[in-house]
C-alpha cells in the first residue's frame, strides 16, 4: 500500500508501515526524531497541506493535526471570548481544509486528535474514541479518529487500571486523574507521541486491504 502518515515526527507509524513493507512517507514542519531508521530518508519537512496539494493519490492518509487550539482541555484559553478564541478559528479553517484535501487524495483517511472541538466540522467523518488501555499500555488518553472509508479500530488487549476511591486510574495518572507529567521542555512532544499499542493495531488493522 502506499501511505502518508502527516504531522509525526516520531515515526512510530512511518517504523511500522515500512517495516511491515509498504511505501510510506511520513511530513512535518520539524526533522523527525528517528534518523537513524532507515524509513527516515522517507521523512519530508514541511508543511502537510503543500505536500497534499502537490501528491498524487494515496491508499491510505493518517494525520496527527496539531491540537492544542482544538482540544477542549485548552477551553480555558480558546473558547469564545477567551484570548485565544481566532487562533481556535484559524486551527479549524485549517484543519478543515487537511481534511478535505486528504479525502481527495486518500482512498481512506484518518484523523486523529484529542476530545476536540474540530470533529463536529469534518463532512462526512465517522468518529470513533479509543484509549491506550484498550491496546495493551497502562495508560489513559481519551482520543478520536475521524474515519473516511475505514473501519473503526478494534481494541487490542485491555488493561486494567488501579482502583483509587472506586475510579480506575492508569500509569500516567495522579491518583485524582491529572496526568502524571510534569512541566519540561518536552512536554507536549512527549505527550503527542503516538502510543505502540495504537501504532501497532493501525498498521495490522489497516495495512491490510481487507480491513478495509
Ligand atoms: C500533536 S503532534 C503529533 C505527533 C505525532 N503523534 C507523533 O507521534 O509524532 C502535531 C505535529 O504536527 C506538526 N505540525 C505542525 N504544523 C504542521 C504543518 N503545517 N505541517 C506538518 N506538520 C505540522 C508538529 O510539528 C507536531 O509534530
């Protein structure tokens, strides 16, 4: 199959769709962080909606969009008649317009971002919500995936969490549910890193036509 993983840096889906040999091509604005790989030479920097407009057509697109104007845990600062309220406007019009390019140039096309305010805006999207305890890491992370064309993703392997006051919690939760990591300079990278148990289950599920 021939397919674009675009906004990943880590190349966690790049890795396993070459390895598990398809044609693939990862793009983002900065280097990736895998060159030694050798599906790094497959890495293109720039932007995602230029590398759309000049691709012929793809088997399958998945997209990782930048969230933080979108996710509703920045309402405090995005929401309407919050300061951040165009940059909200703008990560929609834009995201928007990933998503529209990609269904003209995927066969199928996945979209991925947290609990956002941006799903409600994509035509046509099925949207299915998945957590990284349901594919095999100790860990909670509410996440959706607008689908075109594709089948939801089935749930791998379950693990359970702590109990803490009759609340499940997982790994990289405080016993009150905040995540555990804590202020750095990598924060947000290491927060948007796509899990294994997920990159895993996308490349066995999808890399294969009859998923499909
Ligand atoms: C939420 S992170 C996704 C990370 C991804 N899950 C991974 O494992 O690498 C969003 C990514 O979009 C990239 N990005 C931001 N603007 C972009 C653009 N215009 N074109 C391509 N990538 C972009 C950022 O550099 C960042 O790596």
């Amino acid at each position: 199959m021939n397919v674009l993983i675009l906004c990943e840096l880590s190349g966690q889906l790049r890795r396993r769709f070459y390895d598990a040999g398809h044609n693939v091509m990862s793009c983002d604005t900065q280097p990736c962080d895998d060159p030694e790989h050798p599906s790094a030479v497959c890495h293109y920097e720039g932007d995602a909606i230029e590398l759309l407009e000049q691709s012929v057509e793809w088997d399958l697109i998945i997209m990782h969009p930048p969230c933080t104007a979108l996710t509703v845990a920045g309402n405090h600062k995005y929401a309407k008649d919050k300061p951040g309220y165009t940059e909200r406007l703008k990560a929609i019009q834009w995201t928007v317009k990933l998503w529209e390019l990609a269904k003209l140039k995927g066969a199928r096309v996945c979209l991925e971002n947290p609990v956002s305010v941006v799903f409600q805006h994509l035509k046509g999207a099925i949207v299915q919500y998945i957590q990284p305890h349901d594919y095999g890491e100790d860990a909670s992370k509410r996440t959706g995936l607008a689908l075109h064309n594709l089948k939801p993703l089935k749930p791998t392997k379950r693990i359970p969490g702590r109990i803490v006051n009759g609340k499940e919690r997982w790994a990289n939760q405080t016993d009150s549910g905040q995540n555990k990591l804590g202020p750095s300079p990598t924060r947000a990278k290491d927060r948007s890193k796509t899990y294994d148990g997920i990159a895993d289950a996308i490349v066995n599920q999808w890399g294969g036509l009859e998923s499909c």
